[in-house]
C-alpha cells in the first residue's frame, strides 16, 4: 500500500480566500518547470526526504518550508505571476 501526504496551503489575494491541496510531486513539477522557464534557484524547494516522510512533525516541518518556497515565489514575481504559478494556486478560478 502506497501513502502519500497532500499538503493544504491557505491562498491569499486581497479579499479573496481559499485553499489548494497538492502532493509534494506537484511542488517538484511546478519547481522543475519555474527553475528552466524563470531561472529560479534550484536549490530554493525543500528537499524531498523519503525516511518518516509521513510522521506527524516531518509533515508539520515540510507544511512550512512549502508555504514559505510559496512566498518565496510570490515575492519573486509581485506583479505578475508566471502562468504554471498562477495555475498551481487557482488564481484563474477566484481572481479575475
């Protein structure tokens, strides 16, 4: 049986609130994609860890460093997101 942790992150665009849920793999993608199109430093994803990567405080600790790499990138691009960004956090389904 395989597992695996889906990670809930809070978006924030002015009055507007909601949540998008994605795998670590997701992260990875959308990261691989924004390093070759942006020239975003690699190294800025939280590695992937694969002993007890589905204990309580592993879970807890990743939750964090993704909504801070999610910053990270929104700081990046503060006028315009890139458009695989915009579409991993839904900005086209709340923010018109």
């Amino acid at each position: 049986i395989s597992s695996f942790q889906v990670y809930i992150i809070q978006v924030s665009v002015g009055s507007h609130q909601w949540t998008v849920k994605h795998r670590y793999s997701d992260f990875h993608d959308l990261h691989e994609k924004l390093v070759s199109e942006k020239k975003i430093d690699k190294n800025l994803l939280p590695p992937k860890k694969i002993i007890g990567k589905n204990s309580k405080s592993l879970v807890e600790k990743r939750q964090k460093e993704l909504e801070v790499y999610l910053q990270t990138l929104l700081i990046k691009f503060p006028v315009t997101a890139p458009k695989v960004l915009s579409h991993f956090l839904h900005f086209h389904l709340y923010v018109s």
